[in-house]
C-alpha cells in the first residue's frame, strides 16, 4: 500500500496525550500543509490560532465537553474562516474541511496525534474573545494536537457499496 | 520531508488527460479514501457515483463552463451529501472536504491527476436529474480523474504569518 493511501486509511482520532510538548516548527509545518488544501477561486479562506501557553488553553475547558482532551493536548490550533475572505458558503465550509484533513494528515505522517473538535462551535463566540480576535473570525474547528498516549483506536466505515449511488 | 506532507505540497489540480482509461480498482481505492476521512458523529454522510460511459459522462458537458475537463477526464465521480444523514450544515459540509480532498491525494499518490470542480453546483439539480437519483443526495463536487496529460502546473500560497492570526 503506498504511505498516503497508509496515512489515509490509518489516522485515527486521538484524544489522549503525554506531556510531552510538540515542537513548534512541527505546528507550522502541519499549518502548512493545511493551507495547501485546495480552495475555490484559491481564496485560501482559513486562518489558524496556535494555543500552546496552558493558562490561555485552560480557557478552553469550560468552552467544551471534552475538556480532558482540551487538558492534556499541547496545542491547539483553532481553524477560523475569514468572512471577508469567503465567495461561497459551502464551498468555503468544505475547503476548511480538506484544510483540516491536510492537517490530520500531517500530524499523523510526523508521528503525532490529533482530533477535530467540533462541539466546541457553540461556543464560536467564545473562543474568539478568549483570543480577542475581531468579528470577520468564525471558529470552523478546534485541533488539539500532542504526542499520542495510545494508539490502539479502532474505527468503522460504512461498506462501499452502501455509499455507491451510481454506476456506469 | 515525508512522503504523505510531499503529495499535500505536490498535488495539483490536474485538468488535461490522456485517453488512456483508469482502471475501475483505483476509482474505488479513491472512494475508499474518501470514506476514511473523519465526520462529525461519524455520520459519513457522503455518497458517490461513478461516471465512466462516454455517453454518460458527455451530458455533464452543458452543465459547466469546464466541458474540456469534462471530455478528457477518464472517470468522474460526483460527490453528494445525503440530505437524510446530515446532522449539522457546516460540519457535513466541512467533512465532504475532507472526503473529496482524501479522494484527491489518493489520486496523486496513484499518479493519476484530478480536479476538483465546484462551478457545476449551479446545476447541482441537473446531475442529479442525469443519474436518476434521489432529491435527498445533494451535489457537493465532482471530481474529474484521469491519467495526467501535465504536471508541470504552478500553484501559490499566503505565506503563514498572513493567515496566523494568534500565537501565544
């Protein structure tokens, strides 16, 4: 098997960490490979937060139930769309998605472990003021990123043919 | 640099085939990608069809300004949601980009080329018209795939301090 379609087929979504820090180029380099993720008209709509000092991070806690993974994560890396930057509602919703899966994907290939957080939206409003971000700023996700504690996860996808509507 | 950040940095949107047929194997190892790309809930509310007869594949030639891409594309897969397994707009929407952008790096690390095209969502109610389907799977891209014609294509990216908007 080659090592995307590997990668591709073998990133699970880790919510435990060690406490081992993540080295900060590594964060770059998995922002990078997010914003080479395709976008319509390339209007690259994403922006990125990088949360590494525990005190600003410790202000995500209350903003989602996952809080434990909020806790021992070592970065967060909140993914926002910038609404002057946007041309199409879900054309832009799904370029932040295959961003985001360039970022997974990455953090995978480096040996790291990652999750999309995504109940944390409710709290959108939030988690820009805990930044002081300005308005044009929508929180489309949160990455917590660490050192893997496990990776023992299993996961499931649906068979082919169940996804299959057409053929010919 | 890894193998799996090299075709994140490396793949292009590839619009110029050879006539060469893509073996009907690889258009499902794409879509197998596909699957594995994370969802909220894990509700994978993707759905795919395949469109490889020539006849087919011409009546997506009036429904876009990319009819070139559309005649020289081996294979094209157009990609729904199903209406009737979303749970949250913007996260379903987000998880198709990352299934379509799963798809798309498959195809570069088979050596293949595709593009993602998001102009035919105009006639989103027309593609579904030609395949017969259901008003529940809503058209959200399609991918056109073949054997690359080129791949000396440039692309460019914002460098990171312009969409790092917080560090600390």
């Amino acid at each position: 098997m080659n090592p995307v379609i590997d990668a591709i087929h073998k990133r699970r979504s880790i919510r435990d960490f060690t406490s081992e820090p993540v080295d900060s180029h590594l964060l770059m380099d998995i922002i990078e490979a997010g914003t080479w993720a395709p976008s319509g008209l390339n209007n690259q709509p994403w922006r990125f937060a990088i949360v590494t000092n525990p005190v600003t991070k410790a202000l995500f806690e209350p903003l989602t139930r996952y809080k434990k993974v909020i806790r021992c994560a070592q970065a967060l890396i909140p993914v926002f769309v910038d609404k002057n930057a946007m041309y199409h509602e879900v054309k832009d919703h799904q370029a932040i998605g295959a961003c985001i899966q360039n970022m997974l994907l990455a953090a995978h290939s480096m040996g790291l472990g990652a999750v999309w957080l995504g109940e944390i939206l409710k709290n959108a409003a939030k988690v820009r003021e805990v930044l002081g971000l300005s308005g044009n700023l929508e929180l489309m996700a949160v990455v917590a990123i660490g050192h893997p504690a496990s990776r023992d996860q299993h996961s499931s996808r649906k068979p082919l043919d169940e996804v299959i509507v057409y053929q010919g």
